[in-house]
C-alpha cells in the first residue's frame, strides 16, 4: 500500500498481512475499533501503554486515504467478522 504512514507497516507473516502499528502485533483495525467502541485516545493508551499518541494519527490517515482511494470498498475497512475479538 503506496504511501502509507511509516508508523503503518505491513507485513505478509504477520497478522494475516494486515496493516499494523510500528510492527506490532496491533493492526490498525484493532486501533480503530477501541475508537469505535467510545475509548477515548487516553484510555487506549493506557491500556496499550506500548502504543504513542502518533499512532492515532497514523490509524486517522490510514482510514482517510483507504476511502479517499477507493469508496466502494470503504464499507469493507471495519469487516467486524474479521477482526481481533477485545479484550474483557
């Protein structure tokens, strides 16, 4: 994915080549589904204390350009039956 945020990296062996953060086992999806769920960006990074506050932005611009890229599929970013179950 051209011109991503250097924070988002994608890897083939690493969580089914999904577009993470900074390499960990994160993805962005992960990210934007605690910011759907209500999670402030203070409560996330609390709970996820290896996460940086640049990493929102990177997830922000990740969203942005996936859907300024190609509308049809925007629908398809947050496939809810493909992401990571939260934590309890």
């Amino acid at each position: 994915m051209a011109g991503l945020n250097p924070r988002v990296t994608v890897e083939p062996g690493k969580m089914g080549g999904k577009p993470c953060i900074r390499g960990l086992r994160f993805t962005v999806y992960d990210l934007a589904s605690y910011l759907a769920s209500g999670m402030t960006e203070e409560e996330i990074l609390k709970d996820f204390p290896y996460l940086e506050k640049e990493d929102f932005q990177a997830v922000y611009e990740f969203f942005a350009s996936s859907a300024q890229s190609d509308p049809a599929a925007n629908g398809q970013l947050l496939n809810w039956e493909n992401r990571a179950p939260s934590p309890v």
